[in-house]
C-alpha cells in the first residue's frame, strides 16, 4: 500500500514536520494558542491541499514547529530534509511535553 502524500507542497511539507515531531494535528492548534475545535479540522484540510493557510497561519506553524517558512515551500525533498534537520530544535518536543501535561491534568480534574 502506498502513502497518501498531499497534492500540494506546503500541505505535505507542514504533515512532515508536525509528525516529525510527533504533534497530533489538535496538538499543533494548541501549540500555535488556537482553539483546537476550530484549527484541528483545518490543519487536516492544509495538509492534504484542500485549502491554503494564509500568511499569519503559515507563520505560527513555522513558529511552533521552529522551521523557516522556506521550509514549507522547498520542493526539493533532500533540500527540504536538509533545511529541518539544520533547523532541528528541542523547543517543539518541549513544547510537546507541556501540551500532554496540560491534557493529562485536564483528564484527571474530569474524574
């Protein structure tokens, strides 16, 4: 079976990154301070190129994921694989951590 790989660029280059890191797609809406309900749902749709994020967007997911936005754009896979692994940082693992904290506790004041 093949991988699904999304038509455009910046949808598949933005799947990369987030699951390089191991981010759920409602776990980069929280790590970019948007609600989850409303980001999640379209973070699935930027990735598989069924709608373009503007500007603003594209700049938080390249903060919270510390990738340059050329990142997003190269078409070249090596180039792109070179721009990451240049660009790697512990901030989005750390940031990571926090998010599942904060949901477990949210879980644990549930019960």
């Amino acid at each position: 079976m093949t991988e699904k790989r999304p038509g455009n660029i910046y949808g598949r280059r933005l799947r990369e990154a987030r699951e390089s890191y191991g981010y759920s797609q409602a776990e980069l809406a929280i790590a970019i301070g948007l609600d989850v309900s409303s980001v999640a749902p379209s973070i699935s749709r930027y990735e598989n190129g069924v709608h373009q994020p503007k500007l603003g967007m594209q700049r938080l997911f390249a903060q919270a994921l510390e990738l340059p936005l050329a990142y997003f754009y190269t078409v070249d896979d090596e180039e792109a694989r070179q721009i990451a692994n240049s660009e790697r940082s512990d901030k989005p693992v750390q940031r990571l951590i926090e998010i599942k904290k904060q949901k477990m506790m949210m879980r644990r004041k549930r019960k």
